[in-house]
C-alpha cells in the first residue's frame, strides 16, 4: 500500500509565459523527468478514443513516483479515506472526475506511488465565478463582450470536432493554440470581474501549487506525472518550462 501524504500548501501567484514547452528526448537525463497529461473528466467514462483504461495504460507506461492531481487540498482526505474504507468516493468535487477515483486511486495503492492534491480551487471560488459570468451573461451593457466569448467557444468547437477526445492530438501544441485562442476573449473581458476564478488567476494558482510539490522533490530524479483537465495542459507546461531542474517528457508517447 502506498505511503500518502498531504501537503496543505499556501498558493502563491505565478506569472505564466506565452504557450511553448521544452521538450527533452535524452532518456538517461539526471534530472526529474514529467508527463502533463491532459483529462477529459467525465468524458473518460464513454470516449473510445481516451477512455479510462487507455489513461490507465498511459499512467501504467509513464511508470511515476509520483502524482500531482487536480484535486484540492481540503476536499483530498475524506475522498482518500472513503475509497480506503470503501472502495470507492461520493466526496462531490473528486467523484466527478473518474480519472481519479477509478484509474488514479486503485494505481497509486496497487504500484505504490505517492499522491499530491494540487488543484487551487475551492467551493467559493468555483460559486463567485458561476454568480459573476451569469452576472455579466444578463448585461445589456456588456452583449458585445459575451457575443465575443460566445464567438471564440463555438469556434473552438468546430476546430476540435471529431478529435476533442482524442489523446494524440490532446497533446499536441495544435490543441493548446486552440484552448489559448478560445480563451482570449474571456480573459480579456472577464477577468477582473472573475477575481480568482479567473483563468489566468486559477491556473497560475494551480501553477504554484504544483511547483511547490516540485520544489520537495527536486534533485531526487524521479518521474511524475501531472494530470489536470486537458484545458489546463499548456498553462501548467509553459510554468514548468521555467524551472531548470526538470524535464518535460512528450506525453503524446504515452498514448502511442
């Protein structure tokens, strides 16, 4: 059974650069060595394409030490307990995403590997960000700007059609230059009003997080896989590429 420790750690505020990532093939590096694999949450339980089981295959290949999951620090003890005692999770924000509870859980008691909650989020921000977009959705001042976003995410859409659940093109730079274009109008327009929940603000949260699990671990050459809603993928690359104490592995080799 794995050794599991829980690391409540403050969120610090990092400042991302524009989407590129740094790609090294050297497979005896000396260096700590990571996958950012990108989830489609709920998605798993029906795609053909990225389901569970080829997630688990992909984790299974990357062989980690360790784990930095998109769960939050507060709600990780109870749904690790649950699954301890049980088998399996209700705790709401971890149950929805099966990657988690079905693939990650069972895999890190099975293959012994440690498992860190790093996801910024909490209930507040999650009900302050829903309260400010319907907020702004219903402002006649503000149709122009929701019409934009609006805009942006049907394209992105139609982009992605017939590949929005496929691993490969998931991790691929084509799919982060989607996801950053999509996302322009409502950073540009919505996130002041947002605050925390912000795009740039929560994913440089988790950002910090995550560098604060790093920074623990650093010089001791392990492999770690980082696993965060696909979305979230190039912001987390493109901090990680800031480091010098790491290498950022091609996840798509996971998949092939």
């Amino acid at each position: 059974m794995s050794i599991l420790r829980l690391f409540l750690i403050p969120v610090i505020m990092a400042v991302l650069p524009a989407c590129g990532t740094k790609q090294v093939q050297d497979k005896f590096s000396q260096e700590t060595q990571i996958y950012v694999i990108g989830a489609i949450h709920g998605e798993h339980r029906t795609s053909k394409q990225y389901s569970l089981k080829i997630l688990e295959k992909a984790i299974r290949r990357a062989n980690p030490d360790l784990i930095l999951a998109e769960i939050p620090p507060d709600r990780f003890p109870a749904a690790w307990q649950e699954f301890q005692q049980n088998g399996y999770v209700s705790e709401n924000r971890v149950r929805a995403f099966p990657e988690y509870t079905d693939v990650v859980f069972p895999l890190s008691k099975e293959l012994e590997i440690e498992l860190v909650p790093v996801a910024a989020w909490n209930q507040e921000i999650a009900d302050n960000r829903s309260k400010v977009l319907k907020k702004i959705a219903n402002d006649p001042t503000r149709k122009d700007q929701w019409a934009a976003y609006q805009a942006a995410q049907n394209a992105y859409a139609k982009m992605v059609a017939g590949r929005g659940d496929d691993p490969l093109f998931i991790h691929s730079k084509e799919y982060d230059r989607n996801v950053e274009k999509a996302q322009q109008p409502y950073v540009h327009f919505f996130e002041k009003d947002i605050g925390a929940g912000g795009w740039q603000s929560i994913n440089d949260a988790h950002l910090a997080l995550i560098n604060q699990a790093l920074d623990r671990v650093s010089g001791q050459k392990q492999v770690i896989v980082i696993i965060f809603g696909s979305w979230h993928k190039c912001k987390i690359i493109n901090g990680l590429s800031k480091r010098n104490d790491v290498i950022l592995r091609d996840s798509k080799t996971l998949f092939r």
